[in-house]
C-alpha cells in the first residue's frame, strides 16, 4: 500500500536568516526535530524558493516559505504497552495526559519502551498523529522525564497541526508550580534570556547571547515564602527545552532536587534525602487552550503530586 503525504509550511523567522536550514526549520515547526528534518531534507522531501533542498546545512534565507512533505508513519516498532495513564481528557481528536514524575515521553536511546508513546499507543489502540515521525507519534509537545503534570497528545493529523500552531503562538496557557531554593524577594518577574545548548556541555541548556539561541520567556509570580525556599508559579510564554529549571537558576533561585542545573544548599541536603526526592521539584499543573478541531477553549488543572507536596509540607516554616 502506498503511503500517505501530510504537507506543511514554514516560513523562515527573520531572526533565524543564515542559520543551517534544518536548524530554522525546527525553529519554525517546533513538533518536528531537527534530526527528523534533516533526514527530510536528505530524501528530497523539503522544498524551498530555489526549488528542492537537499542539503541540512545550507544556509537558510529569513522570510522565505519552505515546504515539507512529511510521510505518514510506517507502522511503528514501538511496542504498544499496558502502562496505565492518569487521563485528565480524551476525544476522538486528542488526549490530555497528567504524567507522573519518571515516565519518559517517547522512546530514546537508554530508553527504547516503558514510555508515554508505548502507553498512548495501548490506550489509543494507535490512533496517533504520524506528523511526529515513527518514534514520536501523537508527541506535539515534550516535560521532561522527571517533571510530573499536564500534557497534550493528537489523534489525528488536523489536530497535531491545529495545536502546533497554538504552541507557535504561544497561545497556550501553561503554568507549572515549583519549588526553588531561596528566598524570592519580590513578588513576580519575567526572565527574557535566549537559550541554546551550553558550549561546555552539551546535554545541558544555557543562557546565551540574544540571537545565538531560542527566544524564551517566562513570567513567574511568588505563591508562599518556605524554608531557604519559594513556591513559585512559573507561566511560560515560550516553551523551551528545560526553560524553567535554567531561567529560575539564572536569577539565583534554582529548582530544589534539580540534579542538572541546581546546587543543593546544606540546609536542604538532609531533607530530600530523608524523603528520597531525586528530582527537580516542578509540576505542569495548568494547561489551557482551544480546541483544534472543534474551536472551544479546554483547561485543565493538576494537583502537585504526593511527593512534591511531602517536599512543601516539610519545608512551611
């Protein structure tokens, strides 16, 4: 059986003019990767003012339209699993997913099952998204493994479109609640600050230079004074790779139990040892948007989970 094409536009940000073509094209479609790009790019499936584009490195012209014929799926290796899921909403179009802390979102090297993707292809019995490749299908939008809370996955290829371009927007309205080290000494604030991978390290983010990284911005608000620590409600106006955990370290006030970008100050060592929290204390607790398909806004709210709430009780001076 001949398989299915699914094409999409992109226009090349301006800000974005002379960086390698599958590096601004990820820019541009946030639910494709830049390795999935390049591999399209290499089989002559993108297409540019100059006609087809098969090289991943040249260099990209700001505002001009590209085209990409994504081909539907072939049928996944990934295995579907009985791994059961906390589901905050589900339609024929689309299913929220309140994710505990620990479950990886797609398969990956060291991680190749036991992840959302093998419980979304279970409990959907495959009726995911192909936009997002073999390894991710239905994946419009990623937390990390040890973030808990609230995230979205598409049925079908409209709605995948339809929310990527929400996200694109930054017209979502998501809110984690976190918990970091310090004490804040306002009561809210913004950080503006690019992020791109760090040049010592790369399997980590950093702040860089306006222009060397993404755009990002997140608008934070004190919630309750703790011990050494804040409750802070972190509002992404962008959504980021690991956006809040670096934006919150940058200002000073890092996630407590972040194994990556914190510093476990002496006064809370003992504590989150005690109570085996091993993880940066964030959760996606609200996510609001309209619906893809049929226009109406959805939003949702999640509980901190049970280990991040022992974290808070025990931290209330």
């Amino acid at each position: 059986m001949e398989r299915g094409v699914t094409t999409l536009e992109a226009r090349i940000a301006e800000a974005a003019h002379g960086w390698r073509l599958d590096r601004a094209l990820a820019d541009a479609i946030p639910t494709l990767s830049r390795e999935r790009l390049k591999a399209l790019i290499a089989s002559g499936a993108v297409t540019g003012p100059d006609g087809l584009a098969r090289d991943p490195a040249k260099k990209a012209p700001g505002g001009a339209l590209f085209s990409i014929a994504v081909p539907d799926p072939t049928p996944a290796h990934n295995e579907a699993q009985d791994i059961a899921l906390n589901v905050a909403f589900e339609d024929e179009h689309l299913i929220v997913i309140d994710k505990p802390a620990g479950l990886v979102v797609h398969p990956a090297a060291g991680n190749l099952d036991g992840t959302l993707v093998n419980a979304l292809l279970h409990h959907c019995a495959g009726q995911l998204s192909g936009i997002g490749g073999v390894a991710r299908p239905g994946i419009v939008h990623r937390i990390d493994k040890d973030t808990s809370g609230l995230m979205i996955a598409a049925k079908t290829d409209r709605a995948h479109v339809g929310l990527a371009a929400q996200f694109k927007a930054h017209s979502i309205d998501r809110r984690y609640r976190a918990i970091v080290a310090g004490k804040v000494s306002t009561s809210a604030g913004t950080v503006c600050a690019s992020l791109g991978r760090s040049s010592t390290n790369r399997k980590k983010m950093a702040v860089v230079r306006e222009g060397s990284g993404k755009h990002a911005v997140t608008h934070w608000s004190q919630l309750r004074q703790l011990r050494d620590a804040t409750l802070v409600e972190c509002r992404l106006e962008t959504g980021r790779t690991h956006q809040v955990r670096v934006h919150m370290a940058s200002i000073g006030h890092p996630l407590l139990g972040d194994p990556v970008y914190g510093s476990t100050r002496p006064v809370h060592r003992a504590l989150l040892a005690t109570l085996n929290f091993r993880r940066q204390a964030l959760h996606a607790a609200h996510l609001g948007f309209i619906h893809p398909v049929k226009s109406h806004a959805l939003a949702f709210d999640s509980e901190i989970p049970a280990d991040m709430q022992e974290l808070f009780n025990k931290l209330i001076v």
